[in-house]
C-alpha cells in the first residue's frame, strides 16, 4: 500500500471536518470499545489472561527463529509448500508464481493485513488475474478502490448510505440501504466466485508451532469458503504470528476475539494443518504458506520487538480518542490507531511516517485495552526520541525546547522569564482576563481554544510575601 | 523451490539469530493455565452449551429419543429432496429414514477434475447435516474435524446446518479439548473448523446480519 | 499499594509545577493551606522550576535530563514531596529512573526521588490514610471529576479524588461521562495536532454541558487550562477547577 503517513496532520483536519466520516467513526468505535468492555468484564481474571497472553507472546518471540523452524518442518511433513519472503515484492512475486504454476486465473481471497502491505491484489491483476476480496468489508473497499481504516472493521468510515450509492453503482443493485438487504446481495455476487476460484489466499492470525497448524479467526465463512473451495491454497504469514503451544493459543485466540468484537469466539475459528489429504471428500490439493519477513526481522533485532507482540485486535483503536476523531485512513498506511504509530514507522522508516509517534496525548488508553499489554505510549515517546535524535523536528519547537531548557535549570532566569510572560500576557488579556491570541507557533493553541494570563505574582512570590508575614 | 526462496530463508533466520533474542525474561509456561471463561463447578454443561448457542440465534434441540432426534431432522429438511451430508454420522438409521422419505445424501467430491462441477451441483442444497468431534459449553462452540468420513463442505455451504451432537463429546471449555485430544486432532486432520453460531458480519454500520457465506441458520441436535 | 515509604511525621517539600507556579499561583497556596491544616509542615524548596516532561514527552530527553537534574538538586534534601499534579509526579515516578538508566549516580538519585514523590490526593488518602479534610463548600454544589490520564493511567488516582470529594459537605458528586476520556492537551501535542487536540477538547466540553454539575474537578492544571480554554472559548459558563482550592474552601456555589 502507498505510504502517506508524513500526511498525517493535514489528513487528520479533513477527517475532523467529515461530518459524515465523523458520524460513522462514532457509531463504531463507541460500539466495539463497548462491546470489548462488556467482553472482558465476565472472564474469570482479566489482569491475569492479559499477562498470560502477553507471556506467551513475549516467549514466541523470544524463540522466534527456532519456532519457525519447528512450524516449517511440521507443516512440510503434511505436504504444505513454505516459502520464504524477505519483502513485499518477494511475497508478491512468490504468489505470482505458484498462480502460474497452477494455471490460476480467479482468485478469492480472504482477510490479509501483510497482502496490504505488499500490495498483492494490484500486482495480480496488473499481471491479468482476477481479484475478488470475499470478506464483506474488504469487498466493500475493493469496489470503492479504497484502502480499509481499521484492522478488524475495514469500512467502519462508511455509513450504510455510501454503501447503498456503492452497490447501486457497482453492483447495478437497486439502491436499499438495509444492511440485510446489501449483505445478501454480496452474498450472492460472492457464491459463483467462490466456486468458480482457482486460488484462495487469507491471512493468518496465528501459527502455532508446536502442531503446526495455521489459524483463520473469522465470522462470515468466507474464510472457510478460500480455504476449502479453490484447488489451490495460499496463506501469507507474518513471521512474528508464531506461538507456541495450542495452551497459549486457547488464551491468545479467546482474548483476540473478546478485544476485537466483544465475541468470546468468533463464528468460525479454522484450524488448518495441511492440504486435503487424499481421503477427504473435499479442500485445496495444493497448499503454500509464505512466511512474509517485510521490515519485521528489523524490528526484532532493534529497540522495539515488543511491537511484534501485537496480535491485531483493534481495540486500542477503538479506544483511542485521536482515531476516533481521525480514523483509519489520516494514518496514510495499513495499519492505523496507536499500534499503526508504532509498527508504521518501524516498518517504513520513521522519517517516512515522521508525525506518527507524536498523533497521539499519551493517555494510556491504548495500552490499558490492550490484550497482551504492549507499552504503546513508551514506544512512542521513544520514537519521538528517534526522531529528535535525528533531527527530524520542527525547528520552531527545537528552538523553543532549548530555550526552555535553560530557563528551567536557572531558577533566577525562569523568575525573569515569568515575569516578562506576566506582564505581556495580562496586557493582551485586557479586560477579558483570557487570552485569544498567541504569537508564534503558541498560535495554534488559540486558534481553536482560549489561554488564561499568567498570574501577577508568582506562587513563589506569594510564598516569600507569606513567609515575611509570619505565615497566617 | 527457486533460489530467491531459499535464501530469504537463510537471511531471516540469521538475522533472527544474530543479536541477543529479546524477552529473555518472559515468564516460563504455566503448569496451570487460567481459563478464559467463568464455569461453576457443578455447572450443568447441556444447559449451559444451549444457553450459549441460542445467544447467538443458533437452535439447540434436546430430542428425548433416536427417532424423536430423527423426526427434528426431517422437520428441519421439510420438502427438500436432497442433503448434504457426512459420510459418517453419529446417529444410526438418520440415513435409512432420510432415504425412506426419498431424500438424498448428497456427499460432494470436490477433487481433482470433478470439483467444480461437484461444487456446482452441490451449491442449490439448502441443509448439510454433519456430526461434531466436539463441542465447548462456556462459549456454544461446535467442533469439526475433517477426514475421509467428513467433509469440509456440508457445515458451509448449505444456508442451513444441522450438526447432530453426542453428549459425551461436549466439554466444559475449548481450553480442556486442546489441552486434552489437541494435539491429537491435529495430526488427524487437515482442517478443523470450530463453528460458534451462524455466519455474520457487522461491516456495514456494525449492524449484525447472520449468513453471510456460511450457514446463517444453525441447528444442534443433542442426541439422547 | 504503595511500596514507597511511610509518609507518616515528614515534612513536606511543595512541588508546585510551573503552570501552578506561573498561572494558578492560588491552586499552590491551597494546595498549602489543606496540608497544613492537617498539621502537615510543608516547606517550598526555591531553586524548583519545573520536572521537564513537556521537552521529554516531545523526545528532546538531553533538555529534559538537564531539567530533570536540576529537579533532582533542588529538592535533594526532601524527605517527601507532594506535588497537585499527576501528570508531573507521573514523570518523576516513572520516567526520571528511565532517563537516568546509564548513569548509576543520578539512576540512585533519580529512584529516590520516584520513591517518595506524591501526587497530592493519594497523599492525603494513601498516604496519611486521610479521606475527610474537613472542607464545607458555602453553598450546595453538584460537582463531578475529570479524571486525568497521567496521574489515572499512571498513577491509578482515581478512587483519591472521588473519596475526597464525597467527603466535602455541601458537594453532591455526580459522574461526568467520558471522565476517563481524555481531554486532548497532551503537551505539546497541542501545538504540534491542533485540529486534533481540538476535536478531543470538543469531545470533552460537549459531555461538560451535558453534564448534571456545574464545576469539573480535576487534579492537573494542564488539562485544566485546556478544558477550560475550551468552555471559555465556546461560550459555556461552566468552569474546571483545582481539587485543592475545593478542598481549601475556595470553591463556592456554581462556578469558580
């Protein structure tokens, strides 16, 4: 996907002023934090199944290498081909050759975060393969040429009267905007192409190692349909899905599913070890699996591996006050919220998506919601760190940073300082004893808020004066 | 597997393996894992499993007897002239009666040459009728394995699936069938799907419609 | 609870905050007056400025060192310091340790003080023990909380507030929905995500008039001058003030 994450700021103003987008992201994100909440308030120790999840995360990682060793071998033994993919055009191209290999012309595919990444579907049908996304949501953004705004709800930024204009135009639908009714239609445009499909692609949402088995967490069975239907099956894995044991993935799978919709499991959990084998009745006779490296192995061996703990259930999105203001799209990649500051840069480069690390007041929603309890506000405040340490910062603010460093370590120049801000602020305050102009880059706070005046006299002045009274 | 492949292979893992690995002080595996959902001790499983299911708008039937359990299949299938079926299914007889009622089992074999059109043929079948290798109390949640007996498609393709469920295979949580025939699951199988419910989608203004894909009508049959 | 050492016949070293210090100087001398009432003695350390977080919450953290040192020097002779504000004590607490994590000297210096730095309300309550500082407001007033992300996400002050307010006679606490949002200030995200920071702030002052009380509490000035920045320039009556001038009386009927 095209990266536009320097746009951030001016991305997010539009996405402020879309009474209709503004409309959308209230609605769903209102909806999933609380269904989230109502979730996790009824298992039987949530603090506790959060360090669980995240201990089992952290010892994945810890032995990652060795893990994926272990997932590859158990998966060959069954017959599954595994490919290795260091970037996004290697996981393209590899796809690219198994559809050729095979004689693919259609393909139905499911829900896959590192395919956006790599762009997949525009490769493919740049080289003459049909694309169908069969996952409602991402259906929708196929055929509005979108990108999807959230992890788990990929048109949560549409209400369903864009829809209704969209299937009315695209699918030649007589224009209804009964969520029933548009369902039913992708249900019947999505059945020929099921069966019709060579190829099935998805994404996976974890990789146990220990049985070598593959996990699709999903609700519509259009997964199941990619997986079971087509003669050829194609998983594209991020290297960092990886855990190790079914114990850990009973906990992972159950807080997944509770965090991202509130569900305690989602309508179908498949867990996929291999291709048909020769009795079955039906399933892919070929099955591939790619594991996709894309930026993650820098993340691993750098300060932030904690970031690949992530097992994208979207609740620190929807529990985010800048998303649900902004939204996906003003995040300008694949992945938006709090973990989309975080992983976009990792993964980019963070000077390619320079504004991430500061979207965000560090309230620590984030990491309170998060299932494996990730420290999202110390990996941003390290990534600002990162990005002041290599100069990428706003001069005006450097500039006043510095100066604000020397007052502040000089109790007698801090006193002078505040005496100028006093006397200027209360001139310009006049009457109204507020503030509805600042000069300078401060301007920004007064643009859309009041400042109150500094105080005439100091708390330490009131201090001093008090303690020459004999303190009443 | 050409050369590109190989290498990233031999690039990733090295670069995996080139610093110190991180969370050297992740905490060891539990001896006893927490589970996730809340169960009284003497909880009633059957009960618990119906409340769960009918949740989420999927029917539990509780039929006393075998031809009770076989009177709700053929209500359930009405006038249709054909099911989808498992080869195997843990009610005996379900399969003499359907045909005595002139309804036939249907058992795509959607491999090699003849897949598509078996897939064609099976598409317009309304009901599939399968067993279930397990089931979870605490979350209403369905287990199905797939072998020679037991096909993928009759719990996703038909709007409507039956799943005809033997009381000794129903457990309290999905953590004790992992912890417990897991692993052995499997090694026995290229698929498992763990079905919680109908199909459904809240994509559009996070109204929840059911059948989207899969089967939007669920029915569990707790045989007697 | 609280690993950290007893609280319990220390004199008390005032942090102030420099936006207290500068712009609510009355919010300190409160913050004073209800110590001292509970026969707490409370010194003012004079070389103080300001913990540093709005250079280190931006990622300048050799500025926000060299603040944090001179914090470190200027009360260095503190047996506890209590500070009216979460946001602050939040940056001692848990990122002066972090700033100083290579250098064993100021590390040893920078825990010590993390160890014995309160924000004010979990003084009283955690601290002395204290829910009941004998405060009566002059007229009845429904009052609700604003709860502020550092000092309720990094701290945990939340139940400190609340049981002091419902202590105070004459305040009837009512809940503020969305309490727990936060109120967009953020530093100087503020300047840096304007549009951003104010679509929070709107958030924010929409719930404040829907809400049954009249007067925000909270126990930060930071998201105080942004709340309030925001009712003012909205044209809403309705006012955001300091827990310590509740609790120092100052408080009275409707509004500040």
């Amino acid at each position: 996907m095209e990266l536009k994450a320097n746009r951030f700021v001016e991305s997010a103003t539009t996405a402020i002023r879309d009474r209709v987008l503004q409309t959308a992201l209230d609605r769903g994100t209102t909806h999933a934090l609380n269904a989230r909440i109502n979730a996790m308030s009824e298992v039987t120790d949530a603090a506790a199944l959060r360090q669980q999840a995240r201990a089992a995360r952290l010892r994945a990682l810890h032995s990652l290498p060795d893990l994926l060793e272990m997932l590859e071998r158990k998966l060959t033994a069954r017959g599954v081909h595994v490919l290795w993919a260091s970037d996004g055009q290697e996981c393209n191209r590899h796809i690219l050759d198994i559809a050729r290999r095979h004689h693919v012309r259609q393909i139905a595919k499911g829900k896959s975060m590192v395919t956006e990444e790599t762009g997949l579907n525009r490769l493919l049908e740049g080289e003459g393969l049909d694309v169908v996304e069969t996952d409602l949501g991402e259906f929708i953004v196929q055929i509005a040429h979108e990108t999807p705004s959230h992890i788990i709800m990929p048109v949560m930024h549409k209400t369903r009267e864009q829809v209704r204009d969209l299937f009315a135009r695209e699918l030649h639908m007589t224009p209804t905007d009964d969520p029933a009714a548009l369902t039913a239609a992708a249900r019947a445009y999505m059945r020929p192409r099921f069966i019709e499909a060579d190829m099935g692609i998805q994404g996976c949402n974890f990789a146990i190692a220990e049985t070598g088995t593959l996990i699709t967490v999903t609700n519509e069975g259009n997964g199941r349909m990619c997986s079971s239907l087509p003669r050829v099956f194609v998983m594209a894995v991020g290297i960092e899905k990886v855990i190790e044991t079914l114990d850990d993935f009973g906990t992972l799978l159950q807080l997944l599913t509770r965090s991202a919709t509130g569900q305690r499991l989602s309508s179908y959990v498949h867990l996929i070890n291999g291709p048909a084998r020769p009795g079955d009745p039906d399933g892919p006779e070929a099955m591939y699996v790619v594991l996709v490296d894309n930026g993650r192995t820098s993340i691993y061996d750098g300060e932030y591996p904690e970031a690949l703990a992530c097992i994208r259930c979207g609740a620190c999105l929807n529990t985010c006050p800048v998303y649900q203001n902004v939204g996906g799209h003003a995040y300008g990649w694949v992945y938006a919220g709090p973990i989309g500051a975080v992983v976009t840069p990792l993964l980019n480069g963070i000077h390619n998506a320079a504004p991430l690390p500061h979207a965000s007041s560090l309230c620590g929603a984030c990491k309170a919601a998060c299932p494996v309890d990730i420290n999202i506000p110390d990996l941003l405040l390290r990534l600002r760190a990162d990005l002041v340490a290599d100069g990428d910062a706003d001069p005006a603010i450097s500039l006043g940073v510095k100066g604000w460093a020397v007052a502040m370590r000089s109790p007698q120049l801090y006193e002078v300082a505040g005496k100028a801000a006093s006397a200027a602020s209360r001139v310009a305050a006049g009457y109204d004893e507020t503030l509805h102009r600042l000069p300078g880059p401060l301007g920004h706070w007064t643009r859309n808020r009041d400042f109150p005046p500094f105080a005439a006299k100091p708390f330490r002045q009131l201090w001093r004066e008090r303690k020459r009274q004999g303190r009443p | 597997m050409n050369n590109t492949g190989h290498s990233s292979r031999d690039r990733i893992l090295q670069r995996l393996r080139a610093s110190k690995p991180p969370f050297e002080d992740a905490p060891p595996r539990p001896a006893q894992y927490l589970p996730v959902t809340r169960l009284d001790e003497d909880a009633d499983l059957v009960a618990r499993f119906r409340a769960e299911v009918e949740r989420l708008s999927g029917q539990v039937h509780l039929p006393p007897t075998a031809l009770d359990a076989m009177n709700t299949v053929l209500g359930i299938v009405g006038e249709d002239k054909a099911v989808m079926g498992w080869e195997s299914l843990p009610l005996p007889g379900l399969k003499d009666v359907l045909a005595a009622h002139g309804i036939q089992i249907v058992i795509p074999h959607a491999r090699g040459d003849q897949r598509r059109a078996e897939l064609q043929k099976a598409e317009p079948i309304r009901v599939g009728i399968t067993g279930a290798d397990a089931a979870f109390a605490t979350t209403g949640t369905l287990a199905l394995i797939t072998n020679d007996q037991q096909g993928r498609l009759p719990s996703l393709l038909p709007p409507v699936h039956v799943a005809l469920l033997r009381r000794d295979r129903l457990f309290p949580r999905i953590e004790d069938w992992l912890a417990s025939e897991g692993r052995a699951a499997m090694s026995a199988s290229a698929s498992i799907a763990l079905i919680t419910g109908p199909s459904r989608t809240g994509d559009i203004e996070m109204q929840t419609i059911l059948g989207v894909h899969g089967p939007g009508v669920v029915h569990v049959i707790i045989l007697p | 609870m609280h690993r950290r050492p007893s609280v319990f016949n220390k004199r008390v070293s005032l942090f102030v905050t420099c936006i207290v210090d500068m712009i609510y100087p009355e919010t300190g001398m409160s913050t004073v007056e209800v110590l001292e009432r509970l026969g707490v003695e409370v010194d003012f350390p004079e070389a103080q400025t300001c913990c540093g977080q709005m250079g280190f919450n931006a990622g300048y953290r050799d500025e926000a060192r060299a603040v944090a040192r001179h914090f470190l020097e200027a009360f260095k002779d503190a047996e506890v310091i209590v500070a009216p504000s979460g946001s602050c004590v939040a940056m001692v607490r848990h990122y002066y340790p972090e700033l100083f994590q290579d250098d064993p000297v100021w590390y040893a210096r920078a825990t010590w003080a993390a160890s014995i730095t309160w924000e004010l309300t979990e003084y009283l309550v955690d601290g002395l023990g204290i829910t009941d500082v004998g405060t009566a407001l002059k007229q009845p007033a429904k009052l609700a909380l604003h709860d502020a992300c550092h000092g309720l996400r990094g701290l945990g002050v939340q139940k400190q507030p609340r049981a002091l307010l419902n202590n105070v006679r004459q305040a009837e606490v009512v809940e503020l929905p969305g309490a727990d949002q936060c109120c967009g200030f953020g530093g100087l995200f503020a300047i840096k995500m304007p549009d951003v920071s104010g679509a929070m702030l709107n958030d924010k002052v929409k719930a404040i008039m829907a809400c049954e009380a009249d007067t925000i509490v909270l126990c930060d000035t930071s998201c105080m001058t942004q709340i309030n920045g925001g009712l003012s320039r909205q044209g809403c009556p309705k006012r955001a003030v300091h827990i310590a001038d509740v609790l120092a009386g100052k408080v009275g009927g409707s509004g500040a």
